[in-house]
C-alpha cells in the first residue's frame, strides 16, 4: 500500500516475514502499479538456501543480499541499484578523522598558521549555525530554505575537507531541489553528528597547532 502511495529509492524485504513473506510482499509491490513497477527490491535473506535467489528473481525481486550483511556491502548495492552514494560513508571508514588532512595542510600552507587557524575557528561556527538553521527549515517544511541552506553548508565543507557533512549536505539539496522535503528532513537529522564530529577534528587540530607553537617558542 505504501509503495503504491510513495516514490521510493529503493525497498528491502527479509524473505522470512512472519505474516506476509517478503515475495508476496514484492509481488503485491509490483502488481499495484505506479512507482512500485520500477522500484528497485532487494531480498535479505539468512538461510542461505540455493533456491532462494530463484524464488526471490521470480517474486519480481532485483537481487538477494545474504546476512549477516556488512554495511560496506549494504552500501554497495544501494549505490549499484538506486545511482545513490550513502551518504556519511567517509565518517565511517576515516578512522575517527572526519576532515581531509592534505586538504588541510595545503590550506594551511596557502594562507599562512594564523589565518589558518582563524578560517577553521570560522568554519566550525558556521558548522553550528547552518545545521541549526536547516533544523528550522526542516520543521518548516521549506524546501527552499533548506535548498539555500545545504547548498551552502555543502560548499563550505568541500573547501575544509569534510567529507561525510558535504555528501549530506549535497543529498539534502538534491531532496529539497525535487520537492522532496520530507526526505530532506530525515537527512537534516544527520547532520548534527557529523557536524560534531567535524568540530571535534578542528579543535583537536587546533591544539596541536597551538601546542607546537608553544613548543617552538619555548625552543627559541
């Protein structure tokens, strides 16, 4: 009922549902018409029986992912049948750094240690200030504000380099751009994390900047 009343990106069915299996399910997918004839639908499944590709191929399925299910490989069929890239993904596989180190150091070496510092300490308060505002958009539901708004939180964070805060933000953009504010929303949702996390790196790069200062003048 719902895929035939919504536009999804892409639908995920257990084979082994306790009322309605997951191949009835796709095939009453399929059969209502509308946007569910195109969905992509992925089977999860954990008996790992040779006939159950086969059953699901057959119910209208796309394919059939085996748990237990790494994300990695979650993603990658997301981004295989949907065109989509998961957003956060560099967060989650950048060992705790949630900005671009070579990105970083060639900024640094371009302006100099003390505008450096000045345009992190900036970009971290716009990190605030723009996730607060897309909150409010959000709740709002203003697609256009949130369009403006992650348009540009998505720039801001490609120039400093913080990768998982710009995907989002570009996904959100792209949402509010379709007129797809709801889906939108669930993203804005998100973002606090990443963007704390993304502060958290700048604090910790600026005191070891400011730890090596002192050092170097304590040397001299």
């Amino acid at each position: 009922r719902l895929a035939a009343q919504r536009r999804y990106d892409l639908v995920l069915l257990d084979l082994a549902l306790p009322d309605l299996s997951g191949t009835n399910v796709a095939e009453g997918i399929r059969a209502a018409g509308g946007d569910g004839v195109d969905v992509p639908i992925l089977a999860i499944t954990g008996s790992g029986e040779p006939e159950d590709r086969q059953r699901a191929l057959a119910a209208g399925m796309n394919d059939l992912l085996m748990k237990p299910l790494p994300i990695d490989e979650l993603a990658t069929a997301i981004e295989r049948w949907t065109g989509i890239k998961p957003v956060g993904r560099q967060l989650a596989n950048a060992s705790g750094d949630a900005l671009s180190p070579s990105l970083l150091e060639q900024l640094e070496q371009d302006v100099g240690p003390e505008l450096f510092a000045d345009l992190l300490q900036r970009f971290a308060r716009e990190l605030q200030s723009r996730c607060s505002r897309l909150s409010t958009a959000a709740l709002d539901n203003d697609r256009h504000a949130l369009e403006r708004e992650s348009h540009a939180l998505k720039s801001a964070a490609r120039s400093y380099g913080a990768g998982a805060v710009a995907d989002v933000a570009a996904a959100i953009e792209s949402y509010a751009r379709d007129d797809r504010a709801a889906a939108a929303a669930l993203l804005v949702q998100t973002l606090p994390e990443l963007a704390s996390a993304a502060q958290q790196s700048i604090e910790r790069l600026l005191l070891q900047r400011a730890a090596t200062t002192t050092t170097g003048d304590g040397d001299g």
